[in-house]
C-alpha cells in the first residue's frame, strides 16, 4: 500500500515535498491555513519570482551550522531547480547577478506549474484548514485538523423602492468540521514568522517545540531597519545608489552596495536588507542581557557618492570657480538628490539659496565629507510582517540528513523553519526546494540517513 504522507504547509518547501513524495509512490495530502496555497511565491522577486541562484552559494547563508547548510544544499543545486521546472514545462532565464526568473516573469507561472503537477499527482490539497495539534504514534501518527466551512452567501432583497443588491463573491465562513489525518511520515513545511499575510504565522515554530524540539530565537531578516533622526521624513522617498558599512559597538561588521531606499523611519533597500539580520541578533541579544552595548551601538555609514574617491573630490573644490555662480543647493543637486541637498544645507543651518562662492574651501569639503560619510543610529528593525524571511529556526542538529527529526521519528522538516536564511537574489527559494525535495523524498520511502554530512 501506498505511504501516507502528510504536508503541514502550502509553500514552496511543501509544494515541492508533495510533488516529489507523489513521484515515490507516496498517498500525499497538503494541509494550508490560508485559502490557497503558494501565497509566498507570488510575491517573490517583485511578483517575478527569483527562482534560485547560479552563483557560488558559500558566503552567501547564516546559521550555526553553516556547513551542514551547504551541505544540504550540495544535494539539490541550483542546477536541479532548473531541471526540475522544465520538467514541469517551466523555462527559466539567469540574468547577469546569477538570478533565474521564469521566461514568463511571472511568479504565478511558477505556482501554477507546481500546482498542475500535484493535480496531475493526486496531491490532496486542504485549504482553509488549522492544525490542532499532532498526534505521533510508534508508526506514523495522527494530525488533528479543523477545516472552515464556506458558502457563498444569499443575495439580500433590497426594501422596497431600493434597488437589489449585488451578491457578493466573496466566501464566508458558516462553520467548521474537525476531522484527522494519519500518516505514516509527516513533513512539517509551515514556514517562520515572516510575512504573515502569505501563511508563515510561527504555528510550525509551536508544533516543532511540542515534539521536543529546541528554538534559535527566530528574528525578521531582510528587513528595513528603523534609524535615530526626524530629517527621515525630510528624504522619505529618495532612491540613492550607495555603499553601506555597518557597525556594531564601534567595529565595522560588514559592506554592501547598491539601491538605498530612504523613508520616514529610517533605511530600506537590498543592502540594508543583506545586513539586517546583524541588527536584529544584536538587538536581541541587547535586550535579553547577553550585551551590554548602549542604545546607539549599531550605526551605518552611508557613502552618497560611492563614485568618488577623497581625491576626486579635492579636485572638485579646486574648480569651484566653474559653479561659483550657483547656490549650495544646486551644487550638491549635480551629486545627489535635491532632498539630500537640502538637508545637507540644513545640517549646516546655510540657506539653501546661499551662493557658493561665499562659502570657503573648507566649508564646501564638509558637505561633500557629509555626504561621503554619513552616519545613522539604528534603534530597530521592522517587524516580522514586513521581513521577508526569518532566521534562527530548529537547529539543524535536531534534523537528519534526510530531513527527518531526531526528536520525533517519521516528521520531517523543510523550509525555512530550519534554522537557515540566505541573501537576497533567489538563495532562500533554493533552500526551501532542496530541502522539500529530500523530505519529500525520505518521507515516501521512509528511510533514514542516520550519519550527518
């Protein structure tokens, strides 16, 4: 007979283990709290879907655990996620950051081939449907579920002299039926804390310590981080290309580059995100006592003009007499955006009208050191709604090679709900599809991999 397999999450980890447990042979049933699945998927890659990354993965992943990380990932590369999509008649596209997108760019190109294909499997799909709780047994075990019930709901007469109303197609809920579910393997694939709108509510988090597992505290990464400073709302708005250094009590922890996004509370972008799961730690660390660093700790350096150098712009002010005519503000308007020129003339307590000749050399060079170095105190980072993966998660020393749980035989786990997170540019995608692929694959054949990598 076939294995009955049980998916708690309908995310791309849980897409992919059901597709390739039905592929063994496996009896497969996915359980999704949300009324559809895949929710996540749709908004990856600005609704393009970074599928995976060709890139060299090392460097690019955080856990305690890092080798285990790659790994893991040795088993299900970059180039398999490829393969597999076009198996399922899906083309991809690399650009020149190592990125693979859908030919289509269209990351609902890539939900509905995982969704075809878990039809086309026999995959059972249990939308709209909350576990209660998890039952393990000596063999398999039990999943207590309970599943909304939804009807559409009747038109309602309109009173006389009113024209009717128009029926509503929204769904609503009426009841619920509670029902279980007995596996011989269960794939736990509920995702973190992130993005609560897509799925990911931290329930798989709960289950995972009911069964006796241990937790590294899950924090919002690839995040925006909140910053000291009312002039926030001053340049909300401006998009910079720029170099970020980050600091930690003083020491430079690490460099990034490219699109800075300034808002009303603070900094966004992909070289903020890249670092923010630094500052979330160090937060938390600072809270629960395990540093002792004061509020204004973290800082970040912001370079607004990466394409100069210290000599270039010594240069710049030996030429003054070329703009002399122009006022501070439409002198720095030719470097940066005209909201930063403005604020740098306020920093300065100068008019922005103030004319550049009756400024001296020294003056001039402090705008642009200002602009070249410039500093923000971080106070926090958005919450997990706004984070795009979490990190910390199950240590992957509670998990098999097989993905299976050294807690609790025949539960498995995928996705992000290990402790894992990669960079921006597709690597938490891939991390999802390898380890769903080989949960999937060890839950259907129910063999273990009892040695660690």
């Amino acid at each position: 007979m076939s294995k009955k397999v049980v998916i708690i999450g309908g995310g791309a980890s849980g897409l992919m283990a059901a597709i390739t447990a039905a592929h063994e042979g496996a009896c497969v049933t996915i359980i999704e709290h949300k009324d559809k699945v895949g929710k996540k998927i749709l908004m990856t890659g600005n609704g393009k879907c970074n599928l995976t990354n060709m890139s060299d993965i090392h460097g690019k992943y955080y856990g305690d655990d890092i080798n285990r990380i790659y790994a893991i990932l040795e088993k299900f590369t970059a180039d398999d996620t490829r393969a597999f999509f076009q198996q399922l008649g899906l083309y991809t596209r690399e650009k020149r950051d190592g990125g693979v997108y859908p030919v289509t760019e269209q990351a609902a190109s890539v939900l509905d081939a995982l969704k075809t294909e878990c039809k086309h499997c026999g995959v059972q799909i249990l939308t709209d449907t909350e576990v209660l709780d998890v039952l393990p047994e000596k063999e398999g075990g039990v999943v207590l579920i309970e599943t909304a019930i939804k009807e559409m709901p009747s038109v309602v007469k309109a009173k006389k002299g009113n024209a009717s109303k128009k029926p509503s197609t929204k769904m609503v809920v009426v009841g619920t039926k509670k029902n279980k579910l007995y596996y011989d393997s269960l794939i736990i694939a509920a995702g973190g804390q992130a993005a609560a709108v897509s799925g990911s509510d931290g329930s798989g988090y709960r289950l995972a310590k009911k069964l006796g597992h241990s937790l590294i505290k899950p924090l919002p990464a690839l995040v925006q981080l909140k910053c000291e400073g009312d002039y926030f709302k001053l340049i909300a708005g401006v998009r910079a290309q720029a170099a970020l250094s980050l600091y930690v009590d003083g020491e430079l922890q690490v460099k990034e580059d490219g699109e800075l996004q300034l808002t009303d509370y603070g900094i966004s972008g992909i070289p903020v995100f890249q670092f923010s799961r630094i500052v979330s730690r160090v937060i938390y660390e600072q809270q629960v006592g395990l540093r002792h660093a004061e509020k204004d700790s973290i800082s970040v350096k912001i370079d607004f003009l990466p394409y100069m150098s210290q000599s270039d712009m010594e240069e710049l002010i030996k030429t003054r007499k070329c703009f002399a005519h122009k006022t501070v503000e439409e002198f720095l308007g030719g470097l940066v955006h005209k909201k930063l020129a403005v604020l740098i003339c306020q920093m300065n307590n100068w008019y922005e009208s103030i004319c550049v000749e009756r400024l001296a050399d020294d003056e001039l060079m402090v705008c642009l050191n200002q602009l070249k170095n410039f500093m923000v105190i971080v106070t926090g980072t958005n919450s997990y709604d706004s984070a795009q993966v979490c990190c910390g998660g199950i240590p992957l020393a509670e998990i098999e090679d097989s993905m299976e749980s050294v807690k609790c035989p025949h539960v498995y786990f995928a996705g992000e709900i290990l402790d894992c997170d990669g960079i921006c540019g597709g690597y938490n995608l891939q991390w999802a599809w390898a380890t769903g692929r080989i949960a999937g694959e060890y839950a259907a054949i129910g063999e273990s991999v009892k040695n660690h990598v």
